[in-house]
C-alpha cells in the first residue's frame, strides 16, 4: 500500500512542521503548495511575480494556478511511486474537487485534520513573525488567512467525512506528541509502518 495523503489543518496548526517528519518516517514525498509558491517567489520566476502580492496579504492563490501546479507535481516519479503528503492543498472545495479528478486513478486514501484552536495558532504565529519575519504572520494578514479558512477551509472537513477518509487528530502539545498522535493514527488507517524513529532524520 502506498500513502496518499491529505494534511488539513488552520494556519499555524503544525502540517509544515509535522508533513516534514511524516514525510521521512514513511519515505514519502512532502509536498507543501505554500513551500512551492514562496520558493517560486525567492527564484522570482513568472509564478512567483504572479502571486507575491496575494501570498504577502494572506489571500488565496487562485484555484486553477494552484491545481495545475499540484497536478504537474503529483506527476513526478518520487510522488507516482513513493506516495506523498499533500500540505496546504486543497484549500477550498473547487480545489478538493479538482484534486478528486487529478487522483481518480490512484484516490487519495487518508485525509489527516490537525485540530488546533484558533487562540493556540495565533500565538504560534505572532512567535514565528518575531523570529522570522514571514510577511503574511503579521497581524492583518493572520486575521485574513483564518477568516478565509473558516469560509472555504473548513467546509473540506465534511466533504472528506462524507468519502470515508477523514481522520481528526489533536495537534495540541509538543511536536513530539503530535508526531506520535499522527503515527498511530496513519499506520492503523493505511496498514504502513514506516521507518520507525522520531522522523528527524534529515533535519
Ligand atoms: P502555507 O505556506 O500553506 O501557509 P498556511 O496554510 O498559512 O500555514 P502555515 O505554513 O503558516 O502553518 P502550518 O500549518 O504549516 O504550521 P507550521 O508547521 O508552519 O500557505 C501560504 C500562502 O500560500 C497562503 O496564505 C496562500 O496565499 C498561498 N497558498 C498555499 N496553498 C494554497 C492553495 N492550495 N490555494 C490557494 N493559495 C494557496 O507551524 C507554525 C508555527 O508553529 C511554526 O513557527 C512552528 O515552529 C510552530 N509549531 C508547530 N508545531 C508546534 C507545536 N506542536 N507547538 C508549538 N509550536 C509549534
Ligand atoms: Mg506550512
């Protein structure tokens, strides 16, 4: 069996941190649509001049730019024959219902909600502009990017429910805890070990 996998999850709740780990214990590809699109602005390429401005005010990439990156992404070997961790994406139902099509083949077979409540993802995030200056942590655009995940994030939860694949984890404690919490919960789902250890290994 291989792992194809959704991490959903507020701003801040930790799929960065956690899909990297993940991503080492189990030898997957980690994919992070937000990873993509930053890289795309620092190499200052066509896509990154297109998005800098919507990224830095915390709106949303448009729908068909950022599935056309993610369906181009899937297609490279390391995902076709790994598995991966979709990070970031989808975020909206026309985005969830794009990745149904791009996946139709090979169906995405779990889908992990990390639940950390509004108040906690904040602080993490006021914490993460003072150490490092990320342009859309700053408080405007924090208060844009969770309003836009209530509207058009967070109704993915249901329609993850109503496919059978969701999984809700508490992503509340240290990173430690969660990454067992995440363990337990994809290796019982998928029937995968992985590779035993903490997931730090490339870090
Ligand atoms: P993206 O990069 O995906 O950002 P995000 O969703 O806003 O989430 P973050 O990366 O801020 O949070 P995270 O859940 O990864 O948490 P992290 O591990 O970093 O997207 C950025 C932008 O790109 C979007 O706003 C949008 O404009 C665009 N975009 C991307 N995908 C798109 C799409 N599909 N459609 C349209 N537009 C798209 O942790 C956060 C902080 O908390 C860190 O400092 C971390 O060290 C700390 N932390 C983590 N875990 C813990 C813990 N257990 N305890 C304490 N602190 C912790
Ligand atoms: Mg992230």
């Amino acid at each position: 069996m291989t792992i194809r996998l959704v991490l959903l999850g507020r701003q801040g709740s930790g799929k960065g941190t956690q899909g990297a780990r993940l991503a080492v214990h189990y030898g997957i590809a980690h994919i992070s649509t937000g990873e993509m699109l930053r890289n795309a602005i620092k190499h200052d390429s066509p896509v990154g001049r297109v998005v800098k401005d919507v990224i830095d005010q915390g709106r949303l990439v448009a729908d068909d730019l950022i599935a056309s990156l993610v369906k181009g992404r899937l297609g490279e070997a390391d995902a076709r024959t790994k598995g991966y961790l979709l990070d970031g994406f989808p975020r909206t139902l026309p985005q969830a219902h794009a990745m149904d099509e791009i996946a139709r083949a090979r169906p995405v077979n779990i889908v992990v909600d990390l639940e950390v409540p509004r108040e906690v993802v904040m602080a993490r995030l006021s914490a993460r502009l003072a150490a490092e200056g990320r342009a859309d942590d700053s408080p405007a655009a924090v208060e844009q990017r969770l309003a836009l995940y209530e509207q058009q994030t967070a109704p993915l939860i249901a329609h993850y429910r109503r496919q059978g694949t969701l999984a809700v984890v508490d992503g509340l404690g240290t990173p430690d805890e969660v990454f067992a919490r995440l363990v337990s919960v994809i290796t019982s789902t998928t029937g995968v070990q992985g590779a035993g250890g903490d997931g730090k290994a490339s870090r």
